[in-house]
C-alpha cells in the first residue's frame, strides 16, 4: 500500500526513472539505514560513494552545529575569507603532492569538472578534450558532452564541441592526444563502468604523452577520493600527478561539496582576461566545508586508509568461493561483485535488500553489483555485511 509519503513523492518530487528505489527513509546511524517501517539496513550504498564516515557521525554534526552558530552563506565565492574554506583549501594542500596547492570549491562534482574543462581551455589556448568510453563526469552539458553513450546524449545535442573518446587502460588510443588537445579527462579507478582499475603503467603512459604534446591531465577522483580506495586521492598506487585534481561526493563529509585543484600559477587565469570568469554564489559553502574538514580529520586521524584495506581482504576473503559470484573486483571499499548470472542482477538486489544489506547497480555494467560500505565499518560490522550478501545471493545460484 503507498503511505502518504510515497504518494506525495510520485507526485511531487521529479523521478529520473520509471521505477525509483522508492526506499523511504526515516533516519541513519552509523553504516545503517533505517526505513519508516523500522526495518534496518547496512548501507552498501553509501549515497554512492558519500557517506564514507557513516551516517550521523558525531564529529561532523558537531563541525556542522559550530559553523552554524557563526555564519552561514555570506558573499559569492572567492571574495570574502572564511575560515572553514581557508583551512580545507590549506589541508588539501599539506596532503597533496606539489603543485597542487590551490583549490576552487564547487557545489558539486559537476561543477568541478566543468570548471577543470574551462580552466584547461583557458590555460592551454586548446579546445579539444580528450575522455575516456564508459566514464561519467555529470549530467550538466559540457559534462554529458564527455559520455560516449549515444543513446544517453541524443536528446542533448548539439553537444559541446571538441570531444573525443579513448578506451580506458588502450596504450593504442592515446595517439588521440594530440598538440590540439587541451586536457585529457580520466577517472583514476573508473566508477559506472563498474570500477575498472588502471592496468599497472597506463596512467604513466597517459602522463607521458600529455606531456609530450602540452596536454593537461585531470584526474576525476570524484568517487574513487577520499580513501574510498585506500589512498587518499585515488591515484597514489599509480604514482602519477595530474595538473587538475577533482573532488566531490565524500569530501563534504556528507554536505554538497565539490573541488577542481590546481597549481596557483595555473588557477590565476581564471581570475584574469577577463575577471570573474567563473563564479559560483554557493561553492564552498561554510557548512559544507566545516562538514569536509571533520570527516578529512578522522579519515585520517582513525587510519582509515589501511582499514579499509584490511575490510577488502575480509571481504574478498569470505565472499571467494561464492558459486553466484564471478569476480571481486576494485580496490579498498569500492567493490564490484560480478555475478554468474547477470541476468540475475535486479533480483539480487533485491534478495540482498530483503536481507537487509542495501546494494545498488552500475550505469555501464550490466553483469556487477555495487558494494561500497561506509569506510568506518567494523570487522564484526563486515561480518555481518557478508553473511547477508551471501544468503542475498544464495537466491540467485
Ligand atoms: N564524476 C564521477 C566519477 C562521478 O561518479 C560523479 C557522480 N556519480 C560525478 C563526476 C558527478 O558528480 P555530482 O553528481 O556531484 O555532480
């Protein structure tokens, strides 16, 4: 039966597909979900990659509740000095391997790849951009114009000019970054197309040639940062520096948040020929970075990163001999379960959300499912992640 809620959001709320999850949510503590019946669920999920410290974590509610007491919105970004931007912008700094020490605060991980595609335009005098088949970068049109899915872009188009697509981990196809190429957009460990990691020296490869041919290199770590995989960044294993950094989803510790970072020197330009050529009235916004700054400080102050490691092992480990499942593939907690019988994918969701374990699909893999735990999860808290998926997919063999 539809509660009144449901009806309301059928009714009211814009849907992006025919059938929306429709899970109503009543609150969240720590890994879990609860829904309004009371039933209760490991989110597997995590909001797609956002709530890395779990739901309500005390620390950035306190981060939250302090900000707000000072201030909230005060000035379109980038004019006045605000003390939770400054510090962030700093903390990324102290992390992050020179010459990546200047950071422009988006809402979202859209606005940061679309500010990385201007910034690299204006700096390099280019236009043509160079992504990868599978990847996605947004939904807004200079980041649909990157998707290589024509049934997706067809109702957008004319897309934004300029665009071409490379196969992902193909030493071949970097021929097409050429001496016109502005900037190459790539996802360090590739997400919707069901976490394809980069085969060991490919990143090196594409360093190479954008520097052969004076080719800015972006990494979009969007969903791989934040010590989803383990590093902080999500390119660290590879050993390969991009000029523009992107950040979003965990980074705001749960708040709207999303960042492009650069070199100063190559960030001055956006405040040049013109100014105020790329403005945003709510990046960085205070609430959100004092929420980012908390969550960035007991990542790493809880060794997080080598716990996650420590959880994937655990996982891989008890999942192994699995007769529904084909592969465990990813890195840390961002894990795709490819299942024997793909056909089987939306039923074994669904098992698994009867069991209560929150799992979710990809956009451009059809045989996996998702499984990207909060990052805190205990190992007791593993344990019992792993005993529901593996009666969620004893359905399905
Ligand atoms: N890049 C990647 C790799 C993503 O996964 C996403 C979101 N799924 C985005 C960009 C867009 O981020 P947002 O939804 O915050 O605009």
């Amino acid at each position: 039966m539809s509660s009144p809620l449901r009806s309301a959001f059928l009714r009211h709320v814009a849907q992006t597909s025919p059938e929306p999850d429709g899970l109503e949510i009543s609150h969240g503590e720590g890994i879990y979900l609860m829904d309004t019946s009371g039933k209760r669920y490991i989110d597997c999920i995590s909001g797609i990659a956002v709530s890395s410290m779990g739901h309500g974590h005390p620390e950035i509610q306190a981060a939250i509740q302090v900000q707000l007491n000072l201030h909230l919105h005060t000035m379109v970004y980038g004019e006045h000095i605000q003390a939770p931007q400054v510090a962030l912008a700093s903390r990324l700094a102290d992390y992050l391997p020179p010459p990546l020490d200047c950071t422009f605060f988006t809402n979202s991980g859209t606005e940061a790849v679309e500010g990385a595609l201007k910034l690299a335009r204006k700096y390099t005098s280019r236009y043509e951009i160079v992504a990868c088949r599978n990847a996605y970068h947004g939904s807004s049109a200079g980041a649909e114009s990157l998707r290589s899915d024509l049934e997706y872009t067809a109702a957008s188009r004319p897309l934004v000019p300029g665009i071409r697509h490379i196969l992902f981990n193909t030493l071949d196809d970097l021929q097409h970054i050429t001496s016109k190429t502005a900037a190459v957009i790539l996802e360090p460990v590739q997400g919707e197309a069901g976490v394809m990691l980069p085969l060991p020296g490919y990143l090196r490869a594409v360093r190479a040639r954008c520097d052969e041919t004076g080719t800015m290199l972006i990494f979009d770590s969007i969903q791989c940062g934040m010590g989803r995989t383990g590093s902080l960044f999500g390119f660290e294993p590879e050993d390969v520096i991009p000029d523009i950094l992107l950040l979003a989803k965990a980074f705001g510790g749960g708040m709207p948040l999303g960042a492009f970072i650069a070199a100063k020197e190559i960030m001055t330009v956006l405040s040049q020929k013109p100014i105020l050529g790329h403005l945003t009235t709510f990046g960085g916004h205070p609430l959100s970075c004092a929420a980012g700054l908390a969550a960035l400080a007991v990542l790493m102050r809880d060794d997080l990163l080598h716990r996650v490691s420590d959880r994937e092992q655990q996982i891989r480990s008890a999942l192994k001999d699995h007769p529904a499942i084909l592969e465990i593939r990813g890195r840390g907690l961002m894990l795709a379960i490819e299942l024997r019988h793909p056909a089987q994918r939306v039923s074994a969701i669904q098992y698994c959300r009867k069991e209560g374990l929150l799992v979710d699909w990809f956009l451009f893999n059809n045989q996996s499912i998702r499984l990207y735990p909060p990052l805190i999860i205990t190992e007791t808290e593993t344990t019992l992640l792993c005993e529901a998926l593996t009666r969620g997919l004893q359905h399905i063999i």
